[in-house]
C-alpha cells in the first residue's frame, strides 16, 4: 500500500474553544461498504447521513481528523447566496432558474438548523441573526440598492433592506459605509463545533469513520471499486469526492482537483474585548462583508472581533497576509489599535470557473460534490444531502449546481500566478473606487 505523508495539526480559534474532539480510528484491514465517502468534512458527513437512510451503508474516510480542511477553517458564516447575483442568473437563465437557485440557498440555511437540532449540536451556537454587506462606496451602494429593488419586486423576496450611513454606523460601530444591505436569512455558527457535532451524531447511528486515513488510489474490479489507503482497503460498489479545495492531499481525487482553483482565506481573531469597543463593534452579532472585490468580512464570536479576507497566497499561511488583515481591520476599526490579535490561520477556498458549486458523477461509480467558492457552510451540507439521491440513480432538481460533466481548469500548472495576477488587479481596482 502506498504511504502518505502526515498532515499538520491545525491551530485556530475554533480549535480552541472547541466543546470536544471526537477521535475514529484509522481504517485497518480489508472491508465491505455499499458507498465510500472521501472527505471528514460538511459535504462527506452529509452525505453519509443521508445514504444510510436510504438504506445503504456508507463509510467516511477521512485523510487527517474530522474537519481538518475547510469546515473546521471557516468564518462561521451561514449564508444562502452565491457568487453570481440572482438577477445575473435570471438575465443567463431565466427567472424561474433564478427564483428556484435563490430557494436552494434559503433550503441550505435552514437545513444547517435542521442538522443542529437532529444532533442537538448546541455548542455550535448557531444563530439566525442575519448578514450585512456593507458599501465602501457609492458605486457600491448603487448596486446594493438595485439588488434590493430587483428581490424585491422580482422574486418577491422582502427579507433585504437597505440602511442608511447612520444605520450603518449603529450597526458596525464604524463610520466607513455609506450604506449596506441587510439580510435577514443566515446567521453564524462555530463550524468546528458544528462538523464534528455532525460527525459525533452519524458515528451515534451506527456510520462508519475513519480519520488519518487518506485514499492514495481508486480503481475498479468486477464487483465495483477498490479505494486504498496506507493500512486498509474499502471495497464499495459506490464512491464520493467531497474533498472541495483539498483535492490535491493524493491522487485519487485529482480528477476534480484540476477543476477548483484554490485560493488562500486567511483569518485574524482578538483578544475579548471590553468597553465601549465590545458594546458598539458588530452589536447584532450577524456576518459582515465588504464589497470591495478583494473582500473582508467580520463577526463577533463571544467577545472577540474576527477579520477575514482573501489573498494570502501560497501554500502555507502568511505572516504578510495577517499582517494585511490586522492593518485592514484597524482601519476599518480604529479602536482595535491596541488590541491583541491572538489567532491566525488560514485555509483554502474552492472557486470554480463559472462561480458556481458543481454537483454531479463522473461517471457510472464515483459521483461528486465541489466549489463552493466561500460560502460552503450552509450549501455543502445541503450537497451532500442530495448526493445521497444521485448517487441511487435520482436526479434531484438542483438548478445550475447539476453538473453533466467537470470542466478543467485551463493551463492548470500556472494557476497560481494568475490568481495573483487577477488578485493584483482587483486590488488596483478595489483602491481606485471602481
């Protein structure tokens, strides 16, 4: 059996104020599953979830511990949009393609509370409270306002609103926003919490998973597929890839590896704060961005402030990346000069060409759920739900995510620096106003 080197503990706020760590063992020997899972995160344990109540039985195999990548990572932010507009999709698609994409992302929300109080995952803290997308200008107002008034009057949705500078000011303690757009759908949870709530939840039903236990090949017998990993071997009729950004950790998901272009989120988190900085800053615990082209966000969790943003590079994390977010959020923030940053990490983000998540088979045994371009939350949890159905033969109305067949990436062995090409430009466009 082929080895695999092993990965890196993660270190973040999650991580330490984490309820508890469930541990599985490693896979050993050889075993017999209906459909093996490869990937310990949203989209995997979803998926599990849902298979094993069709009757079938699923395994997870998961390459380091539960919600090593992405879903142990990210913000917390529970949203249901995507990175095209609703009204972008309807002038491409129609308005009945618009209207059906905007109630998968209100399904996607509501199906995160679905999972909190199947498992009562209560250390998740999951809260309803919103999201504010915040203009850093009046071009950017402009836009927001038509957003508003197209959901409005289009899709007869009246859960966003726009509010005034003062609003703002109110709402964020800053007097950087000439206006914003509330969302009333979303909220925030600890994803950490939150997985492996998940996870503790299926293994409880009687779900097989395996940690440290990466898949270094796949390949087909006479009675369906042989996954192999470095002590053990899972014999299954079925497969999953739900491994999103973190495809490249071996070989045997490179097929859609070569499908994402993975770019690097990095996060910053204070110390708690007191005074008036812990009374005024983000006071209705929602999600906050930007909507600069290189975003920041920020949210609150407990008393500490957390800053986010895109464009750290590479493949590890970056001392100049956090350096960047802590200047930003000072910024943005003036009364955090003084306050101490006392966490940092990264990860990765799965962006896809077309700015879309992609669901569907490669071909007549593995099927497959990734992209979800920052906002995977809420939507990779509802994925691996309808994965459970394509993988038994149905095909599940889910609008511009179905996807027929992958598209690679073009001139994939140079796609590093043209995310720093197109970030540079974003940047140049981002400080000029446009």
């Amino acid at each position: 059996m082929v080895s695999a080197p092993p990965l890196s503990e993660i270190t973040s706020l999650w991580s330490d104020t984490a309820a508890s760590e469930p541990r599985f063992g490693k896979l050993s020997g050889d075993r017999q599953y209906d459909v093996a899972i490869i990937g310990g995160g949203y989209t995997g344990l979803a998926a599990a979830r849902y298979l094993a109540r069709k009757g079938l039985s699923p395994v997870v195999l998961e390459a380091s511990r539960v919600g090593w990548g992405a879903s142990g990572r990210n913000g917390g932010v529970v949203s249901g949009k995507f990175r095209l507009t609703f009204s972008g999709i309807a002038e491409g698609w129609g308005i009945d393609m618009a209207r059906h994409m905007h109630d998968l992302g209100i399904e996607a929300i509501d199906h995160v509370g679905e999972l909190v109080e199947a498992y009562g995952i209560k250390e998740a803290n999951f809260q309803e409270s919103g999201s504010l997308r915040c203009a850093h200008n009046e071009i950017s107002l402009a836009a927001l306002k038509q957003e508003v008034a197209w959901l409005n009057g289009v899709l007869g949705d009246h859960s966003t609103s726009i509010l005034a500078p003062s609003q703002m000011l109110e709402e964020t303690g800053s007097e950087g926003f000439t206006g914003g757009l509330l969302n009333t759908h979303g909220g925030v949870i600890h994803p950490l919490n939150f997985v492996r709530g998940i996870a503790s939840g299926i293994a409880a039903e009687g779900i097989a998973i395996f940690e440290q236990s990466p898949v270094t090949s796949i390949r087909r017998d006479s009675a369906g597929l042989v996954l192999e990993t470095p002590s053990g071997t899972i014999n299954s009729r079925h497969a999953v890839m739900a491994t999103n950004a973190y495809s490249d950790l071996t070989s045997a998901t490179q097929s859609v590896q070569r499908t994402l272009i993975p770019f690097r989120s990095a996060i910053i988190a204070t110390e708690p704060l007191t005074g008036k900085p812990a009374a005024t800053l983000l006071c209705k615990g929602r999600s906050y961005t930007e909507t600069r082209r290189m975003m920041r966000w920020f949210r609150k969790s407990g008393d500490r402030l957390l800053f986010g943003g895109r464009g750290a590079f590479g493949k590890t994390d970056s001392p100049s990346a956090f350096a960047a977010l802590q200047k930003a959020m000072v910024a943005q923030f003036p009364e955090l000069a003084d306050v101490q940053v006392t966490h940092r990490w990264s990860g990765l983000v799965g962006m896809t060409l077309d700015s879309i998540p992609h669901v569907g088979r490669l071909d007549d045994r593995i099927s497959y759920a990734v992209g979800y371009n920052g906002t995977g939350v809420a939507m990779s949890t509802l994925m691996g739900k309808y994965l459970a159905e394509i993988v038994t033969g149905n095909r599940p109305n889910i609008g511009l995510l179905a996807s027929e067949r992958l598209k690679k990436v073009p001139f994939y062995p140079i796609r590093e620096p043209a995310v720093r090409l197109v970030a540079g430009w974003y940047q140049f466009l981002d400080a000029i106003g446009r």
